[in-house]
C-alpha cells in the first residue's frame, strides 16, 4: 500500500518535503509524521519509497497509513506541487445543481515569481488556520483545504479558496507517476472543489435563495419537451413562447436563459412588489 501511496518525506536541513522518485540518497530525511530519520531505497526492482530505520518503530506513517496520515502527506504533496509551479486545473461546478456555467469554468492556478506554499498556514488574525496556502510577499493568492473526515464549514477564510479530498489528491498523484499512453488528462492536477456553501453556487441557483423570485410571474403548467417547450405565456424578458422555465415552487414566466443576465432589472421591478404590498 505505501508504494501505491507514494509517501513522501521531509529534508533534514531544509524540512522541505519531497516525494521518494525526487528524493536523493546524498541526502538526509525525516518521516512527516513522527519526525523520525526515515530510509530511501531507490533502485531498479521497486518503485523508490521511503520507509523507517528501525523495526521497533511503531510510527505506521509508510508501512500502514491511517486517514489522518494519508491527509497529512496530501497536504505537504499539494504544497510541495504548489511550489514547483506544477500545472493545476480545478473544476468548480455549481455545488447545487452541479453544473458548469460561464462562472464557474474550470480555473487554472496562475503563478507568480516569489510564490511559496505554506502547510498549515495561519491567520494572523487568528481566525482560521488553512492546510495549504499559496502567498506571495506576505499575501494570500490562494488558500486550499484537504477534507479529511469532514468538510470546512465556516467561511471566514478570503477568496479564492478551495476544498479537495485527501482520495484526490492520491488519484492524481499516482495518474501522474503511472503516466499510462493513454491518459489524455497529461502530467497536471486536475482537481474537484467540494464546497457545498451558497457562495459555490451558480448565477441561477443564488439568484433562487432571494425573497423578491417569489413574487415572479407564475404559469398554471409547466409544458417540457412532449409540447417542444412551448408555454402558455412569453418569457417576460425575450418574448419567447419556447423556454424552459424557471421552477420557484411551482413553473415562473421566464426562461432559464434570461434569469441571471436579467438579475438585476428583476430585481429592481419584483422588489419594489413586496414594499408595495408591505405597504398595504
């Protein structure tokens, strides 16, 4: 299994991680986990991998991972990618319809000279304390969070940041070393964000948490694909009478199309609708 993993470990003098196939046995590592000397055997039979100088040591970290070590080598392979620049995507698709509009295209990690990932990183605020987070001259650029056991809740932490999984984070790194010819994904991350909060949600989906969307016009049924999408009233914004509608509790007089573009002119017209009948 610890092959499979890829374990890596931490240089002696620097503490910086490196992973066994770029490690050097000219130099001196530590095990992540216990800060124990660690062995590197690399050769031509095996895969290189590191593993403890005594047998009586009872750190797990290389021979049998548990979950909190596996998220804690995660995070140091994240970091240790960060800061050789490698090519990272990160798919953010809408955390509540799980789609991918405009918004939330997949995003690339843009680099810049003096760029260095911290583990562990925290606030100095103190408010929060980050598993991995991209600065450059003293500012945050991007923060990432690995889940572990469960996801990060609170939301107090700056844009952009992200949350993959520990599982991920392995897949990728052993996609990457196995590099089979086929695998058209190349040597690249290409990552999930997990966030599940509102401020993950598309155009469309945040537009429905709004009080004023109830007070859209509502149509008495909802035509689909049987009738050609062809509904009883014109979309109040393109006039179109083929449109799938908006569903706020029951079928709205507007396409899904025109919604988001159309946000804040609704807004505009259907709020000042609940101040009049508040009024009354």
């Amino acid at each position: 299994m610890s092959e499979k993993l890829q374990l890596g470990a931490l240089e002696s003098e620097t503490n910086k991680y490196v992973s066994p196939f770029n490690a050097s046995k000219d130099k001196t590592y530590k095990c992540v986990d216990c800060s124990q000397r660690v062995l590197l055997k690399k050769g031509t039979i095996r895969r290189a991998h590191f593993s403890h100088y005594s047998s009586t040591n009872t750190c797990s970290y290389y021979e049998h991972p548990n979950e909190s070590q596996m998220h804690k080598d995660a995070k140091y392979k994240l970091a240790e990618r960060l800061n050789n620049k490698f090519p990272i995507t990160i798919n953010t698709c809408c955390s509540k319809c799980l789609c991918m509009p405009g918004a939330f295209d997949d995003l690339k990690i843009e680099y810049l000279d003096g760029d260095n990932s911290i583990v562990e990183y925290r606030d100095p605020g103190n408010r929060w304390v980050a598993d991995v987070a991209l600065i450059n001259n003293g500012k945050i650029r991007y923060i990432f969070e690995i889940k572990h056991t469960h996801a990060t809740i609170t939301n107090v932490r700056p844009e952009p940041w992200f949350e993959f999984t520990t599982e991920e984070i392995f897949e990728e790194e052993k996609r990457i070393f196995e590099n089979d010819f086929d695998d058209v994904l190349g040597k690249k991350y290409l990552l999930t964000c997990t966030r599940t909060s509102k401020n993950r949600y598309c155009d469309n989906c945040r537009i429905l948490t709004y009080s004023w969307v109830d007070n859209l016009p509502r149509l008495n049924n909802r035509v689909g694909i049987e009738g050609k999408w062809t509904q009883e009233m014109p979309c109040i914004i393109c006039k179109r009478n083929q449109y799938s509608p908006v569903f706020i509790r029951g079928p709205r007089q507007i396409c899904k199309i025109c919604l988001a573009p159309s946000e804040e002119k609704l807004k505009t017209e259907y709020s000042k609708l609940v101040c009049m009948i508040m009024d009354d």
